[in-house]
C-alpha cells in the first residue's frame, strides 16, 4: 500500500514483463470499485442500495481510491438509476474514498443541472468528488431513451461533444454564470470512452479518461495509446491519466469463482439475445443448470478470458497483465456477482493480493 492505497501512485506498467520474468512481483496500480447496485433475484432496491454502502464502507478501509456509480435505466437487475443521488449519500456515509458517477449519461440530462449537483456535492465533500460522464443510452428500451431525453432523438456526436464542452465551461464559469454562489471547489471531470473517438475526444479536452475494458476490451491498446499521443494538457490535467475498468471475481479457487461468475454470463447472454432488460442476477446454484448455446457459451468464455476472475493469484496476473498491455494508472473493479457480501469478499481479497 502506497500513500493509504491499495497499489502503487506511479505504476510501471510497460516495465511489468520484465520484471515478472525476473521473478519480482510487481504492484498493481491503485484500485477502485465501480458499482450497478445489482438488483439479485429474491431481493428489492432497498437492500440492494443498503448493501452498496456497506460496499463502499468496507471498500473505504481496504484502502481502495474511489467507488463510482453507474447510470443505467429500467433493467431488472440494476439499482443504480440516480448517481447524483446514490453519490451523494455514499459520500455522506464514507470518510476518506473518493465517490463519483461512472458514469452521469450526458445526453439525458441538461449541463447546467450536472454541473449544479456535482458542484453541491464538491461544496459537501471537498476534494472527494468525481463527475465521470459518458455518451451510452444507459438502457436497452428505445422508448426510455426517448422519456429521458423528453421525446428528442438519440444525441448526434457533435451534440454531444457540444454537452461536454458546455459542461466544463459550467465548471470553470468560464461563461460568466455562478454555478453555486461561494463554491471554492469543484467536481473533478473525466471521460468515460470505449472507443477510439471517445478516447480522442478525451484527449482534445485534456481530461483524466476512464477506459472500459469490462466492455470493449479488444478497443483498449489502440484507443489509448491514441488518447496518450493526442493528449492536450487543460486546467483539468496537465499529463494523460488513463483509468481501466475490469470485470473482477475473486474467490478462493479459480472454479469458485466460475461458478460466481455464471450468473452475471448468463444475463451478458440475454443482454446479447436483445433481452439485456429482463435479465435477472439468479444465485449460483440455479444460474449452473442453466445452458447456453455452444457458440453463445464460447463468445462469453472468451468475453471471461480478458477480465480477471479467478483465485487471489490468477486475479492478481489478470489484473497485471490489463494494467501493462494499457498503462494503466489505474484500475476500477466491477465485480457482478450475486450476493453482496460475496462482492464484499471479492474486494476483500484482491486487496490481499494487491497488498502482498
């Protein structure tokens, strides 16, 4: 542990092969938590949002960076529909960890109104406040899109860029408008991307990104080897900070955490069917008589292969291994499973593992 936190401030990423050939161990860069407030079959929004707290507070003292909350809408099996929201009471309930949106779905909501609340939040909580902000729809359903977004069509690119932009300006008041009268602080900005173009679109605006391997990884290596090459230094970041989400399962034994790990495939599966909002987190147990199609088993155990699940030591070289291909600064845990405190357990013990 370095300064507090789990990993290391400046991680050697590209170093790591060598080192590893050599026999040395070298630490991982510092590790966050991003959460969906899964919503398990059996059990309702309150216990779901109770037990990320309790997340966040366990996370807290193990030493992780930052827990960061998702904005997805009208899916069974996701509680986090309000960052805002969910952000602020985490920050009110933690001490120490950093607490964000990972990210606010900028075209579902109005610049100056993001800014207004992540602002309060900054006011609240001085220098513990992330304001990650993305493109996705956040849902599956065309006519949520079109609720959101009070019947206008999905946002172009340039309407989007042109969000973003008027967002920061909020931000920095550079348009003359006081976002919170007295504000001595503000939310820190990133990107959230999974492509090249929001990659280059973070490095035009000289903000932190954070890259979502748990999602696209085959995108990852070029996207920021592109986002390092164009990177503008801005009154946000004077150098490129790239973050790297990774789906993480950690359990005792690398079987242990395959059959964790098969709930969450089995709603991937029904995400791919175009079923992706039905889906429900089923426990262990029932998700292992489920069956998938050969070919939908094979393109989800080959989705499984980049991320890091397994026992503390294959976690630990999967989590090695993201963070030297992509320079990671780095790395964000999401970690689908179906009981809380098993998610709990998981963090528990890549934090050993990170620590040893």
């Amino acid at each position: 542990m370095v300064d507090g936190r789990i990993g290391q401030q400046d991680h050697p990423g590209n170093a790591l092969p060598e080192a590893r050939a050599a026999g040395a161990r070298v630490p991982l860069p510092p590790l966050s938590v991003l959460e969906l407030a899964t919503v398990e079959e059996g059990r309702g929004a309150g216990e779901s949002l109770t037990a990320v707290v309790s997340m966040a507070r366990r996370a807290a003292e193990l030493g992780f960076r930052r827990v960061w909350v998702a904005e997805h809408h009208r899916y069974r099996s996701v509680g986090s529909v309000a960052p805002p929201v969910l952000a602020a009471h985490l920050a009110a309930t933690t001490a120490g960890i950093r607490v964000g949106s990972g990210g606010v779905l900028l075209p579902h909501h109005a610049p100056l109104t993001v800014a207004e609340q992540f602002t309060t939040l900054a006011a609240l909580h001085p220098g513990r406040i992330d304001l990650g902000v993305a493109r996705g729809p956040g849902t599956s359903d065309p006519d949520t899109i079109r609720a959101l977004r009070r019947g206008a069509d999905p946002a172009t690119e340039a309407e989007y860029r042109a969000d973003l932009v008027e967002l920061l300006d909020h931000l920095a008041e550079v348009t003359g408008g006081r976002v919170l009268p007295g504000a001595a602080d503000v939310p820190t900005p990133w990107l959230l991307a999974s492509s090249v173009a929001g990659a280059e679109l973070a490095a035009e605006l000289g903000l932190p990104i954070a890259f979502a391997h748990h999602i696209r990884p085959g995108n990852a290596v070029e996207a920021l080897a592109r986002y390092r090459d164009r990177f503008r230094p801005s009154r946000w970041r004077d150098s490129p900070y790239v973050l790297v989400s990774v789906e993480t399962i950690c359990a005792a034994s690398d079987a242990e955490a395959v059959a964790l790990g098969r709930p969450a495939k089995l709603a991937m599966a029904g995400a791919l069917q175009g079923r992706g909002g039905e889906a429900m987190l089923l426990p262990p147990a029932l998700a292992e008589a489920e069956t998938l199609l050969a070919e939908l088993e094979e393109r989800l155990g080959q989705m499984s292969a980049t991320q890091a699940h397994g026992s503390p030591e294959t976690v630990y070289r999967r989590l090695a291994a993201v963070a030297a291909q992509t320079g990671a600064d780095e790395l964000m845990l999401s970690t689908p499973v179906y009981h809380p405190q098993t998610r709990v357990r998981s963090l528990e013990l890549v934090a050993a593992t990170a620590a040893g």
